[in-house]
C-alpha cells in the first residue's frame, strides 16, 4: 500500500482530519508515518521520550505497568480508530512515558511527529478538540478502572472480564496468567476462581482457553470457590 493510500485510510478511521483546511491536511499528509508492529514489539517504553501523537488504525496494543515484583497489570488497550492517552498526556504536559505499550498483534499505527503535532493543536480548533475530547473520553476509562480495582470483588471482575472478552462460540483464548494481567492479580488467584466455576458447571477450563457454559449463572457469579 503506497503512502497516500494509507494517508486516505487513516482520514478514513478519523473523519476529523479530513475536515481540516487544505493548508492543515497538507501538514498531515507530509509529516505523518505509519510504522508497522507485528505481534509482540514495543510501541514505546516506560521511561521513554514521547516523539509521536499515536493514532490506532489496524490491530491492537497494551498498554501496562509492571511492579517490582514482577506483576503485570494493563491499563487499557488502544484499537482501531483509537489514540493513546498516555502519548497524548506526554505531548500535552512534557515528560516521559509512565508505562510501556506492545503490540498484541500485527498493528499499524499513524505517528505524528510531536513538532507538527503542537503546531495544529495551535493552529487549528477542530484538530484541538477532537485531541481534547478523546483525551477526555480515555481519562474517563482510566477513572472507570481505578473505581474497578478499588471497589469491585475481582470475582465480579473476573466474571465480567471473561463475558466481555468471549468470542460468538463462548470461548476467552488467553492462559491464566494473561487473565491475571488484565485484572492486575496474580495467575494462582485466576486458577482458584476458575477452578471453582468449572466445578459449578458454569465454564470450562482448555488449554490456553476458557469455555463459558452459563452466561446467566456467570454473569451472577454468586457462588464463591
């Protein structure tokens, strides 16, 4: 796919851009890359310089901090059509990445170089906004989230989190340890919780998988393992 290929493909996923004056999506079309990550490269580290406004437009990252101790715990995931927050707070307030991004799976990702980045939040109001206003919309999800941790039993959080994530035939594709990484526990936690449903009848544990069997009995997760 050439450059303007990809440059239509990425106005297409964010309407906005193509909106802006001819002047603004001259800026666009000449400073914007589009590196490409397969399955498992970073995206950025923690601690890193933020050079680029990172805007999703295929697959998927995570974005995540890890503990002295060695316990990973995700802070959201970026798709398709989707920003970064973490990149936009850095470009907006200076400073270093707080967390590291990889790639879950082959990602192409728009980078705008952080000097035009500012130039249009300067010079242009629709392009301020929609950074702003997404900006907003992703800081609303990290609250959502701390509320979660904070006040939320990690089985309703597990119960919940395996509903969301099973595809048309019931099923979650991630191990154990995956699972405890998205909730921010540890695997032998996920194991007992799990153990305890299958022995309910509720799911079923595979390898590397989790069939769900009750949805209606999941989604009360009243029984305690």
């Amino acid at each position: 796919m050439s450059h303007a290929d990809r440059v239509e493909r990425w106005f297409e996923q964010f309407p906005v851009l193509g909106t802006l004056p001819a002047d603004h999506r001259h800026i666009l079309r000449g400073a914007v890359r589009f590196p490409v990550l397969e399955a498992g490269a970073t995206a950025y580290e923690l601690g890193g310089a933020c050079a680029n406004y990172l805007m999703c437009i295929e697959g998927r990252t995570r974005v995540f901090r890890i503990s002295a101790g060695g316990r990973e715990m995700l802070i959201y995931r970026v798709g398709p059509r989707g920003t970064c927050v973490l990149t936009t707070q850095c470009l907006l307030a200076g400073g270093t990445f707080p967390a590291e991004s990889v790639a879950e799976q082959r990602t192409v990702l728009a980078a705008l170089p952080a000097e035009t980045f500012r130039h249009l939040m300067a010079a242009s109001a629709a392009f301020r906004a929609f950074v702003l206003d997404d900006y907003a919309k992703l800081m609303a999800v990290l609250f959502g989230l701390l509320d979660e941790i904070a006040f939320t039993p990690l089985e309703e959080r597990l119960a919940r989190h395996l509903l969301a994530q099973a595809d048309q035939h019931g099923r979650v594709t991630a191990t154990h340890r995956q699972i405890a990484a998205d909730l921010g526990t540890v695997r032998e936690v996920v194991s007992r919780h799990l153990a305890g449903w299958e022995r309910a009848g509720w799911i079923r544990v595979l390898r590397g998988q989790v069939e769900i069997r009750d949805r209606i009995a999941l989604a009360g997760h009243r029984l305690r393992p």
